[in-house]
C-alpha cells in the first residue's frame, strides 16, 4: 500500500477513469476543491490534513529530517473523514487547471478550475518540502502535466464524483 508514483496528469486520469468502468462508479481524479474539503474535514478551519489537524512527527506525520522516500499509506492515522496520508507521503496532481490568480475571481462555494491552461493543480506535500510551510491544506502549487521520469514523490488519488451517500 505504497503511493504511486506518475510521470504524467494523463496516467492519473486514465487510472481514475479505468478504476470508474471496473467498480461502476463514477471516478475521477478530484478536483482542488473535493481535494480541500476533504483534507479541511467537510470545510472546517484545519490547517493540516492529519488526524488531529496538527503535525506530530512521527505520530500523524512522518519524522522531520527522515531522506526523501514514502511510507506505507497507512502508517499514520488518517483524517477524520478516514483518508489517509493527505500529507507527507506525495504531491498530489488534481484535475483542475492551475491558474495563478485563479481565487482572486473565482466564487467561494465549489469553484471549478480554469477551463485550459497548461499546468495542473497539486496540492498536499512530499517528504522533501519543509512541513511547516507545505503541509497545510491552504498551499496550492503549479504542476507540469508531464515529468520526464516517475517521481516517487508525485502521485494522485481517485474520487467518487457523487454527492449521494454510496
């Protein structure tokens, strides 16, 4: 149960999709707000996506100075709504597209990314970023759509796009 590591937004998407014709349900990669809500438990005002909403390295993080390598998903505890590893295991790449003044226009309930641009949204953190600086469920950054290699710090997650209760 190790992250996976993707050079490229379109691996991540073909999965998710793949993952949707397989199980019957609708998946996707999810967008930066699905991503949100979830590390920020419903919305609320948390500004780690732990199990407690604060860094304790080595409890609900990984140990501050450890070299650059993942974990096994589950090593930590997950968030209140049972995600696991929101932080601290991979740079997570979205379905959105990334636009830099993209929030300073964008409505505050459910936004949906620019319609095209050419980077993809990340969010979350590696275990090579500062914890302090890049954990938090505020930070956003830019992401190439293709990598020249797999990097074992970029990875995704799959989501129900739903809103009924499965």
């Amino acid at each position: 149960m190790n992250v996976a590591p993707i050079k490229d937004w379109e691996e991540a998407k073909n999965y998710c999709q793949w993952l949707g014709k397989v199980s019957g349900y609708p998946v996707d990669l999810p967008t930066e707000a699905q991503w949100e809500y979830a590390a920020r438990n419903r919305g609320q005002n948390i500004l780690y996506p732990t199990s407690d909403g604060s860094l304790k390295f080595g409890q609900n993080f990984p140990d501050e100075g450890r070299r650059p390598m993942t974990e096994r998903v589950d090593k930590y505890p997950p968030n209140p709504l049972g995600l696991y590893s929101m932080a601290g295991m991979a740079i997570e790449v979205l379905d959105d597209w990334y636009g830099e003044n993209f929030y300073l226009e964008s409505p505050t309930k459910d936004p949906k990314g620019p319609l095209s641009g050419l980077e993809k949204v990340a969010r979350g953190t590696d275990s090579i970023d500062t914890p302090w600086l890049t954990a938090n469920t505020v930070l956003r950054r830019n992401h190439p759509l293709e990598l020249d290699t797999h990097y074992f710090e970029v990875s995704f997650r799959c989501a129900i796009q739903r809103s009924e209760q499965l």
